[in-house]
C-alpha cells in the first residue's frame, strides 16, 4: 500500500504544485502544542493496530485512499522542491538581489533588502532549500515507509519542534530527522559523484556538523569536486561565480530528484521482494 500511496504522490508533484490555500489548510489543522500532538499519535497509533486487527482485501482500495490522502494534505512537497527556473534566470543576469528577495521568504530565511555578499547568500538559499526538501519529503516519506500514518505525523513533529526550538536541542526530534538525513547523504553518494562525497563522509571534522550543514557539504562533494572546493566561501571573480551558483542550483535539484527516484525504487523493490512493515 504504502508504495502505491508514494508513487501517485510524486506521479502528482511531477505534474502539480501544493495550491496556498491548501498549504494554509493543511499548517492550520496541525496540533499546536506537544500535549495534543500526544493525543494525535495515541489516535494514530490505535488506528492502526484497528486496521492490523479487522483488515481484508476489500478494505485495501479505502486503505490506500486514506494514505494518499493524508500524504496529499500533509506533505509539504508534492516532490522535491524546485525552485531553479526563476533563480537561474535571475543569477545568469547577475541579479543577485532579486534572486534573493524572491527566495528568502518563500524559503523562512530572514528576509533583508540589500545583498553585500552574493556567495553567501547563494549558500544560504542552496543549504535551505536542501534542508526543506529533507524535511518536508525526504524524512516524511522515510517515517511514512516505516511506521505508516504514524511515522507521517511523528516526521511532521519533529519538524515542528525542531522550528519551535530554533536555538535550543530537542534530542528526539533532532534523532527523528537525523536518521532520514544520514540516509538521504549516502544516496547522494550512490547517485552522485561518489569519490567526491566520500571525501566529504571521511572529513575529520564530519562529526561535529550539525544535520543541516553536514547534509549539505555531501550534496556539495556529490555534485562535483568543483562545487565543495569553493565552499564555504573562497574569494573569486564575480563573473566566475555568478557562472557555478546558476549551475550549482540546477545540479542540486537533479541531484535531489535523483535520489526521490532512487528511494522509490527500492521501496518498490522491498515491496516485490515481500520486505515491509506490518504497518499500512
């Protein structure tokens, strides 16, 4: 079920973008403090061990339609972000300032009117908007695969204590969101340039970087030894760089889509092979 249920969805987003009002709908009917996000995965939770108890095969189409449509409300994307078109178009002129403008809201980062220095704005955009794509779909679909509806709204936690406790450690939902980060940076180094992103697994200090930053220096060393080698900030031309960040963020969209692909298609494979949880 749970394959059926991601397939359709990333079938959607291939074709379709989350409406505001849905994305409104969807943050609003979220719990807002921890004692009710409890109560939603007791429910969750007694749910599911409802439909281990009385299931058959007559219910599996109404199954599927309630994962599918929990993972079309819920899901922050459709499939992984893609925000490349204007900012490509917008970097290639050397517009930096517009660039950011446009994405510093859209992506939460604090938003100012005036860009001084346009290689750290262009990481800031790139870190963040890998960042978002691992939270709002990779860990979701990863806790969706393992534990079912659960899983979701666990992920969908996490994210929320993680933004509600910016500057202080919230073990659990850092844990929560760290193991479908380790996962998603061993595909970038499957389905990228591999010898570059080991270098980057194998750096001395890897372990003292956080998910986000560590996350992000793999998806660098996949895309190129070119790209790690000027992050994260080395004094070049502007015209030099104006080039790499346009490609840069082209590269990293195909990077990510690349590994949505590759996840679903072991998932598929699990799946023929008979290899799944118990939960739907």
């Amino acid at each position: 079920m749970k394959f059926l249920a991601v397939m359709l969805l990333m079938l959607l987003g291939r074709y379709k973008r989350r409406s505001k009002s849905l994305v409104s709908r969807a943050g609003a009917s979220l719990p807002s403090n921890g004692r009710s996000w409890l109560l939603l995965m007791v429910v969750l939770v007694l749910g599911e061990v409802l439909m281990l108890e009385l299931f058959n095969w007559k219910l599996a189409v109404l199954i599927l339609a309630i994962e599918l449509l929990a993972l079309y409300f819920f899901v922050e994307n459709w499939s992984p972000s893609d925000l490349t078109g204007q900012y490509y178009r917008d970097w290639c002129r050397g517009d930096f300032q517009t660039s950011w403008l446009k994405l510093a809201g859209l992506l939460g980062l604090q938003r100012t009117d005036e860009v001084t220095d346009s290689q750290a704005a262009h990481y800031a955009i790139c870190q963040q908007y890998l960042y978002l794509s691992l939270t709002g779909f990779f860990a979701l679909l990863f806790w969706f695969i393992c534990l079912g509806l659960p899983g979701l709204f666990l992920a969908l936690w996490a994210g929320w204590s993680l933004q509600r406790k910016a500057n202080g450690r919230d073990w659990l939902s850092t844990l929560i969101i760290g193991i479908p980060a380790k996962l998603l940076g061993f595909t970038f180094f499957m389905v990228g340039n591999g010898v570059s992103a080991y270098n980057q697994l194998k750096h001395p200090q890897a372990n003292t970087w956080g998910h986000r930053e560590w996350l992000f220096r793999i998806a660098l060393g996949a895309l190129g030894e070119e790209n790690i080698r000027h992050y994260p900030l080395v004094a070049n031309g502007d015209e030099q760089f104006r080039h790499l960040a346009a490609e840069e963020i082209i590269n990293l969209n195909k990077l990510i889509r690349r590994a949505a692909i590759f996840w679903l298609v072991l998932l598929g494979l699990l799946t023929m092979m008979g290899i799944d949880t118990p939960f739907y």
